[in-house]
C-alpha cells in the first residue's frame, strides 16, 4: 500500500515547499535576504517584514530543523484546525514572534535586532495544540518537556531568537483557547465562524498595537 507524506495536509507541505524555494532563491540572490528580513528599525516603515521574514532561513541546517519540526506538529493540526483556522495560526504567530523581538528592543534600548526564520510560527502552532489538548495530560507533558527543553536552549544558544519562539508560543495559546471556546459555545457554524473571526481579528489589532507602543521607545526608527 502506497502512503502519502502529507496525505491531506497540503497546506502544510505548500508551506514547507515554499520555505525551501525561498531558500534556494536566497543562495542565488543574497540581497533578498537583507531585503525581507525582519529589522525592528524598519519595523513601521516596511511592515510587511514582519511576515516576509519567517520564509527566510540563515542556513541549511536552519531550515531543515524548522521544516521538520513543522512537518510533525503541523500536518496532524491542519486536519484538526481546517485550512483557513491553520494559515491564520501559521502567519499570525509569526507576525508575533517579531512583536516580541520589537517589544525586546524597546526594552533593551537595542535597535540592532535582526531575526529570520519559521521558528516563531512553528511555535505558534504548538500553541494551538497545546490549548486544544490541554486537558489531555498524557500528551502535553510529553509537548511541554519538548517546548521546555527548546525555549531554554534558545535562552543560551547564540544567534537563537527566543523571544520570537516565546511570542509566537503565546500567540498560538490565545488563538487556540479563543477558538476552542467559539467551538463549545457556538450553536451553528456561522456563529462559530463569525467569533472565529472576532477573536482572531481581535488578535491581529492587539499585535498591531504593541508593535506600534514599543516603537515608540525604539531609540532609531527608519
């Protein structure tokens, strides 16, 4: 019997997929790189860094982490989450983990901050499995020693940029709860996709507004 790698997670491997093109086109033209990279001086004047940047990866070994760490949490969680709830999770988690470098630099009184990479959106959708199977202690101890293990490495290894895994961690923890409660709560589906939209919108402008108050006291803006 023949099985597929992704079976019906298509998303998942188009995600993947991407991340690899974008790899190979950033080998051949360096300056894409610099071009799309997250760099909190530029956090306001060119926005869509905030995205751009989780496609981007500093080296092979890089990449193939996150794209597998991807592979294993995310093709399970798309099937669970449905494809819009996942790409949300996915882009939105990442937009979080540069919030998180942006409130770091303000806190630091550091403008220097660079970062790149898919490890805050991954993060993000572990999250989301956490807030989903949260009372089902027998897998999350399993994910917690996993995401513990890997948030106190990234503390102590150089060129690791923890505080993205921590804001898009968060990030997946709030979408998560904030969905399974509209699942539980709501009586049809169109309710239940209406507050999925409320809260996840509701999301996208809190973002919005602690990236715009930390710059505020980022000593260089461009």
């Amino acid at each position: 019997m023949k099985t597929k790698l992704f079976g019906r997670s298509t998303i998942t491997g188009a995600i993947i997929a991407i991340n690899v093109v974008v790899y190979v086109i950033t080998r051949i033209l360096p300056d894409v790189l610099n071009a799309a990279m997250f760099f909190v001086p530029y956090a306001l004047s060119e926005p869509w860094r905030f995205l751009t940047s989780a496609f981007l990866h500093g080296g092979l070994i890089h990449l193939a982490f996150n794209m597998i760490t991807l592979y294993f949490v995310g093709v399970g969680l798309e099937r669970a989450l449905g494809a819009w709830r996942y790409i949300f999770a996915y882009l939105c988690s990442a937009v979080a983990g540069n919030v998180a470098m942006v409130v770091t630099s303000a806190l630091t009184g550091d403008p220097w901050i660079a970062a790149v990479g898919a490890s805050g959106a991954v993060f993000g959708l572990f999250g989301v499995w956490l807030a989903i199977n949260w009372r089902d202690w027998r897998n999350t101890q399993s994910m917690l020693i996993f995401l513990g293990i890997n948030l106190v490495w990234g503390v102590f290894a150089a060129n690791v940029a923890w505080q993205a895994h921590i804001g898009g961690l968060l990030a997946g923890i709030v979408l998560g709860f904030a969905w399974m409660r509209s699942a539980r709560t709501a009586r049809t589906r169109r309710r239940e996709f209406i507050r999925d939209v409320v809260s996840s919108g509701a999301v996208v402008i809190a973002l919005g507004g602690i990236a715009y108050g930390a710059m505020l006291f980022v000593p260089v803006r461009i």
